[in-house]
C-alpha cells in the first residue's frame, strides 16, 4: 500500500504517554492474554465494551470521562502516521458519500493509547482490540494490536491494518445515520442469542462500508498494491467467530457468534468493495448473510 505523502488527519489524540492511558495491572499486558481476551467476547456472546469494563473495573460511562483532547503523534512515529493517512482518507470518502445523501459528515476521533484508555464508554483495554465508542464518537487503537494481529492471528500487513481502522469509522458511521441507536434499543429487549444474532448484521454491515471506503479510496489514490486486497480478506477470515472459536476451542458455538463467520465476514467486505455502493450494505434487512 503506497500511502507515503497524502494528507495526514489532525483528529488523532494521542494519549499513549498520558495518564489517560494506563497499563492493566501495573505493567504491560502479554501477547498471550491480548489474544485470549479478545475471544472472551466472542466466547460468551458479551459485548465487547461491557468485557472492556470487566477486564479492567471500569465503572459507567456516566463517571467515566476523558479529561480533554491529547495531542497529536510525534512527527517520525511511522505507525502513528500511517494511521492518520488512513484516517485522512476515510474523513475524505465519507464526506464526499454522504453529501451525496446530502448529510454532513461528522469525522471521529481516532486515540493511540497503550493498555487500558478512559473512555465516555467505560474503561477501555487493548486486551479487546480497537473499539469505537459512539458515546464520545471515538476510536480507540493501541498500536500493538497491529503486532497480534501479524503474529498471533496470522493477518498482518499494512492494509490489513487499514481494514481494521475502516471498520471501526463504518461503525461511526453507524451511528451517525442512527442505525446503532435504533439496533441497541431492539437488542437490549432479546434473549442473549437473538440479541447476539442482531450483533452479528451490525458488525457484517461495518464490514461492507470498510469494502465500500476501500472501493472509492482506491478509486481517488491508486494507492493499493498487488496482494493488498487479498491482506484484508486474510484479515477478515481470521478474525471470523468461527475461526477464532475453532482455533481456541476446538468447537464452534453459532449461537455465541457476535461478528459473524470468517466467510460472511469477506463476503461483505467484498460487496462492499465491488459495488461502492452504500444501499448495498443493508445487512439488517438481509435474509442471506
């Protein structure tokens, strides 16, 4: 992916060397527990923010609250700047797309912090992986994550990275057309299968508007090389619920499925990739996912 030299975006906080940040437990998390803990949500059909607060005590949004922006990255921090490339470039299609549907984008935040972040959503841990919080329209990275996902999961590369930061904004997006709203207030009156089934269209829908930022990024840039596309299929397919269950367990568990299958979860991100096409990610209302 030749993303060297486009615009960097001015809405990345940096919190990884603040006390906004904190390591769980007194020093830093093992590679081993990141992994295991990222499953334990999958595992038990437990939202990942509610997981979040358990790992580590957090207590509700409401008496949990950042204390201000953090400053930008430091100039030299390659990982740091190819996040904000990515970011630049999702602020850049997604106004475009929605002005289209004459709304206003609204671009969030994206926090690089190391261990645990505060968050309006709760104590936030990178054991979980990134997360958006919609509550302070928030995206919350640590960086090492990246270093999991290439060396435990087996999905590394840097627009496998890129797939997981779109992913994220496609949750934002979510949000913003009141979609995750409307879903929650259904959700919260379902048993947990039902509630969880309802999670899994949430999360193949962000998975399709990834595909649909990927289709116009490449469109505008040019910017992906060759075996880039097959990095975010890979990507897809590992973290899929029955990968992870089937890699952890031995067995897969359909009912627990948060996030959907390694297969729905490269088949949306292909729709989305082929098409461009915002009306193509209607999850919810899908019969076939």
């Amino acid at each position: 992916m030749k993303w060297e030299g486009y615009r960097q975006s001015s809405n990345v906080e940096d919190r990884r060397d603040s006390g906004s940040g904190f390591g769980l437990g007194g020093g830093r998390i093992s590679v081993g527990v990141i992994v295991i803990a990222l499953i334990g949500g999958l595992l038990f059909g437990i939202d990942p923010l509610t997981m979040l607060s358990v790992i580590t005590g957090g207590g509700s949004s409401s008496l949990v609250q950042e204390q201000g922006p953090a400053p930008p990255a430091p100039p030299g921090d390659m990982q740091a700047a190819f996040v904000s490339t990515v970011l630049a470039d999702t602020e850049d299609v997604w106004t475009s797309l929605l002005r289209q549907e004459n709304k206003v984008y609204e671009p969030p935040k994206l926090v690089l912090f190391r261990g645990a972040a505060l968050t309006a959503c709760g104590q936030g841990s990178a054991a979980m992986g990134p997360f958006y919080c919609p509550e302070d329209q928030r995206i919350y990275i640590d960086l090492n994550f990246f270093d999991t996902m290439a060396n435990q999961l087996g999905a590394g590369g840097d627009f496998a990275q890129a797939y997981v930061i779109s992913h994220e904004v496609g949750h934002h997006i979510q949000n913003l057309l009141g979609i995750s709203e409307r879903v929650n207030a259904i959700r919260a009156r379902l048993p947990r299968s039902q509630a969880n089934s309802l999670s899994v269209r949430v999360e193949l829908q962000a998975d399709c508007l990834a595909g649909v930022w990927a289709y116009h990024s490449q469109r505008s840039k040019g910017w992906l090389e060759e075996g880039d596309i097959e990095e975010a299929m890979n990507a897809a397919t590992q973290i899929g619920d029955d990968t992870l269950q089937r890699r952890t367990r031995g067995t897969i568990v359909p009912e627990s499925f948060t996030h959907g299958t390694s297969a729905q979860r490269t088949r949306w991100f292909t729709r989305g990739l082929h098409t461009g096409n915002m009306a193509d990610c209607n999850t919810l209302g899908s019969e076939k996912l």
